[in-house]
C-alpha cells in the first residue's frame, strides 16, 4: 500500500498542473495511526467536491465495546463521532483557493440520531466518510495547500474527533445511553397498549418553523395527566413517568394557539431518537406512525380509494384511482390508502392540514346534499372501522368539530400547552347533546389492495446518463428526467434520507420490481437488505451522505413518482 510520503511526492508533481492531474490522488495511503481512501476526485474545483475516508483501527481508537456493542449504541456512537467530526472541521474553515478549495466537510445532522453513512464503527476499525474541496488557484492545482489540508488539518480532525481517548467521555455515553432508552421505550409501547408516550418535562416546541432546535425561552415543560399516566423502567435513566396515547382513537382537542400541533409534531417526530438536550428525547411514537395530510395537486397512481371516495362526477374509478392532479380531499384519502398498503400502524392527522369536507359532514350538510350527490365518505366515518378492523390508531388534533367526541377512545384537551385528560366529559357531552349526523361510513372499512409496480416506469436515464439520480434538500428526489416532490412527506427529517430514498428507488426496481411482487412485499425485501448489509447496499459508490428512511417514506416517494404504473 502507498504511504503519505507517496502521496505528498505526487502533490508535489501536480502542483500547478491542470486539475484534472488531481485524479493521480486516487487510492489508499497509510497514514501514522490511520489509512486515507480517496474515493472520488473532483472534476473542477466548482464541480461536488472529492469523497475521501480514513479509517482509523480500534488501537488507535480505543472505542470501549459497551460503546458499539448494541445497534442503539452503535448507531448513537457513530452520529456522535459524525457531530464531533463536524465540529473539528468548522473550526479549520479556511479557505485555500478557487471554489471549493479548501473544503473539508461530513454530512452534518439534524436533532435526530440517524443511521448514517457519514461514521461506521465496527470491531475492527472506525471509518469517516467526508468531503474535500482540493484547492485550485484558477483552475490549476495548489499542490502545496493540499498538503496542508491532508497532512496538517486532516490528521488533526481524526485525532481530535475520532479518538476515544479525545471526546468527551460524558457527553459520549449520555449521547449513545438516551438513544438507547428512547429505543428500549418504543420497544415497550405495544406491549403497554400504546402508540405514543410523551416524558414529563419534555420540552417539545421549536425555536421556529425553519429550526428544528428546542425553544430557549419560556417553553412550558410536557406535565402529563394523572389519567394517562404511565411510568417505565428505562435501561440507564432508571424511572420515568409521562402520559401515555393509548392505541384507538385519540382526539387532541383545546383552543387556538394552546399548543396542539406542537404536540402533534412532537409525536410524528417520536418514530426517531433525539439528541440529548432536545427536549424530545423521552417522546417516542411507534415506528408505523404516518402524518396524514391533505396534499392536492399530487400524482395519483392506481389507488383503490374507494373506502372514502365513492362515485366521482366524471365516473373515474376510484377503486383504481388515477390523476396527475388530486384534489385535496382524493389526495388525503390516496395519503391513507397509502400507508396502510405500506403497513402503516398509527395515523396522525392535523386539522390544520386536513381537508376540511374529508373530515367532516355535519347533520345539515347531509341533508342539504345528499349522500348519492358526495362522492366523499368523511373520515370521521372511517376511523373507527380502520381501528376494529385493521388495528390502525389514530390521533387527531381537533378543535373544530365536536361530532368526533362520538368515535374517540381518549380526548385530550391541550390548556396552555397543559393536556388534560377530558375524556369523560367529552362522552357526557356526546351523551347530552346528541348528534343528528347520519353514520355514511358503511359497515366495513374496504379493502387495501396491494399494488404491483411496474419496473419500467421507473426510468433513471437522462441525457447521456443511464442512471442520473439525486437530491435537492428536503425536498425533491430527481430520478432521471423526473422530479419526485416530497414536500408534503413528513415524516423525513434529513436531507441525506432524500439521497438513500433516491438510490433504494433504483434499487428495488432492479432487484424486485419483477412485475409480480407487491408494493409491500417490495419495502419487506429493501428494509430487509438494508438492516442486513446497512445502507452502502443501495449505493455502488462509497458515500457519506445516506441517511436511514423508513418504509413509509420510500413508498411515498414511489407514489410521488408521476411516471408510476402499477398493474
Ligand atoms: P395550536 O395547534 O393549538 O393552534 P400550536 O401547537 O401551533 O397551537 O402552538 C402555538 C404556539 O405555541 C407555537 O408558536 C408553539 O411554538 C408554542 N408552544 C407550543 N407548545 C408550547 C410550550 N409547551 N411552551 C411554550 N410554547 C409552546
Ligand atoms: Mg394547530
């Protein structure tokens, strides 16, 4: 193998040289304490920057086995050396030249603990995976600033951020100890006869609707009521009490701005772990918990939505449902058919986001249009039947109609950022004042067809490229000529599970869209390969920038996909 002093001697020969003789970096370098993988090197120093590893062996990194020895742990280990990693290199931030010059960069995370790319630790070693602009003056290559970037800076990141002996030890284990408790909680909820539980002294507002960061100032802290108190057992934090969401129907009801929605999206964001100091790091959601919303103008492809949308004025199907333009209503029934067909367990419904004629038909609507002139059976018909028949809870925030206190198990009612249980007085007003409505929801929920997705309606070329697959942000997927739009999706949180999404389409169009499996069986056979042999099984190149996605929202990017047929 090369050592460094091979790669200085070919820095030293490119130096000034056009960029392209960059390439001759590419390969594998001992380095005193660790190896350097250049993987991928720039065309330009404008172009994406050049993918580089280094792969530290446990001597030299001392990780304690009780640090990676369970995939909680693991996975915690690893986002906490990505977020030290991340650290060491914005205080390096000087820059070297053209472009990207100078760059030295991993995929920066959210608040959630992810599985990531970006850091692997196993027994043998500790690999970092990360980017680095080589610096160019014009478009000639600065030999000697790369020198420093790859003999200075970069030994000093991995001393400072990949060795145990470096970080620090508290802050470590807290890290890879909270995601730990979360998981070991979630794992606990089925059993209790949960879907959600929400820690006392959670915090669970935002810094804003553009940061994800707990609020500073004057957030009230999650106090759970006596009636829905539940207490566990944690692994390492020892005894914790908090309100549990009992499966069934959940109402979450309260006056505006008391609060509402800032629980609602605390739940949707519980089927992820939290960084400690988040707030949420004890608000746990089960895994198969989707956010239902009302999303018009999307592609609908082959979607039996019969269930909620009967007879449509121009005699579409609506048991094979298809429109390159939903409305609010079809599109929110798509939405649900959707999840449940992925195998969704939890449905989590915001008014806010709701269409308003999907969620209700109050008793004079029905009797000035009548049920054979409304396509739309509300869902407040439905929600019952999807919980009898299916298992499927749902917790819905609502403060707008009171005819829902009729089909709730448990009525949460949000008082300055307070829940109280108001379960029972919400029956005695049902009881009381009785609704007119006429039940439109039939006697059974309707069935969930399994779709089988056609392979070459999948199409990753454009141009020249046989595959052109990538990401922008949060929210587009390009697959080849296509946009994918994920906006209204979520229940993502990181760019990088874009990336993954972008690159398991592709994957499980090469490897099991055959023409007979099912959409379900589709997502098994993925999230099957992807546990097994961890997310680089999707991607043929080496990268850093994956991030782990569930089956949700790898479904709801393929029925995103305008070009999607299904047979
Ligand atoms: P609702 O859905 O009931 O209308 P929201 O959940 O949108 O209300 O909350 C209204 C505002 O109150 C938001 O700005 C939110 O950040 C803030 N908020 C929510 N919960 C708390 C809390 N526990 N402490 C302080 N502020 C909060
Ligand atoms: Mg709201």
């Amino acid at each position: 193998m090369s050592t460094q002093d091979d790669l200085r001697r070919i820095l030293n020969r490119i130096d000034g040289k056009g960029y392209p003789a960059y390439k001759d970096i590419r390969g594998k370098y001992e380095f005193p304490g660790f190896t350097l993988l250049v993987d991928h090197v720039q065309g330009d120093p404008f172009a994406a920057p050049s993918r580089l590893r280094v792969q530290v062996p446990q001597e030299a990194a001392g990780y304690p086995p009780d640090t990676f020895n369970k995939r909680s742990r693991r996975i915690a280990l690893a986002d906490f050396l990505t977020r030290a990693f991340d650290a060491a290199c914005s205080q390096l931030s000087s820059r070297r030249g053209t472009g990207k010059s100078g760059l030295i960069a991993i995929d920066r995370p959210g608040q959630q603990v992810l599985e990531r790319t970006s850091v692997l630790v196993d027994e043998e070693a500790v690999e970092a995976r990360f980017v680095v602009g080589l610096p160019a003056a014009g478009r000639r290559v600065l030999g000697r600033q790369a020198a420093a970037m790859l003999f200075d800076d970069l030994p000093r990141v991995v001393a400072s951020a990949l060795h145990f002996s470096a970080n620090n030890r508290v802050a470590l284990y807290r890290h890879i100890k909270a995601a730990e408790d979360a998981d070991w909680l979630r794992s606990q909820l089925a059993a209790n006869g949960l879907v959600a539980f929400v820690a006392d002294g959670a915090v669970l507002p935002r810094r804003s609707g553009v940061d994800d960061r707990t609020l500073r100032k004057g957030a009230i802290p999650f106090q759970s009521p006596a009636l829905l108190r539940v207490e566990f057992d944690l692994p390492n934090a020892g005894p914790v009490a908090g309100m549990g969401i009992p499966a069934g129907v959940t109402l979450i009801a309260g006056g505006g701005y008391h609060g509402k929605s800032t629980l609602l999206n605390a739940l949707e964001r519980g089927v992820y772990n939290h960084i400690p100091g988040d707030g949420r790091e004890l608000v746990v959601t089960d895994e198969g918990a989707v956010k239902i919303r009302a999303e018009d103008g999307r592609a609908v492809s082959g979607v039996d939505i019969s269930p909620f949308i009967g007879a449509l004025p121009n005699d579409a199907d609506t048991r094979q449902f298809s429109t390159a333009n939903a409305s609010g209503s079809t599109s929110q029934a798509a939405n649900i058919v959707e999840a449940l067909e992925a195998g969704a367990r939890v449905l989590l419904v915001d008014e806010d986001t709701a269409a308003t004629n999907f969620m209700i038909r109050d008793h004079r609507m029905q009797e000035l249009i009548a049920k054979e002139r409304e396509p739309i059976t509300p869902f407040i018909d439905k929600v019952r039947q999807l919980y009898d028949e299916r298992g499927v809870s749902t917790a819905l925030v609502m403060g707008g109609s009171g005819d829902y206190f009729d089909v709730a198990d448990t009525v949460i009612a949000m008082d300055a950022y307070v829940p109280r249980d108001v379960t029972d007085q919400a029956r005695a007003i049902a009881q009381k004042y009785r609704a007119e409505r006429r039940q439109e929801g039939g006697d059974h929920f309707g069935q969930v067809m399994a779709r089988v997705p056609l392979a070459e309606s999948l199409d990753p070329r454009k141009g020249r490229r046989e595959v052109k697959i990538s990401a922008r942000g949060m929210k587009t997927i390009l697959f080849g000529i296509s946009d994918i739009d994920l906006t209204a999706v979520e229940g993502l949180v990181h760019p990088s599970q874009l990336n993954a999404i972008g690159q398991a389409l592709y994957y499980a169009r090469q490897r099991y869209m055959d023409g007979r499996r099912t959409l379900p069986e589709i997502l098994d056979a993925v999230m099957a390969d992807v546990d097994r042999d961890g997310l680089d099984a999707l991607d043929r190149r080496v990268v850093g920038d994956l991030a782990r996605f569930r089956r949700y929202e790898l479904a709801a990017a393929l029925n995103r996909l305008r070009t999607l047929r299904v047979a």
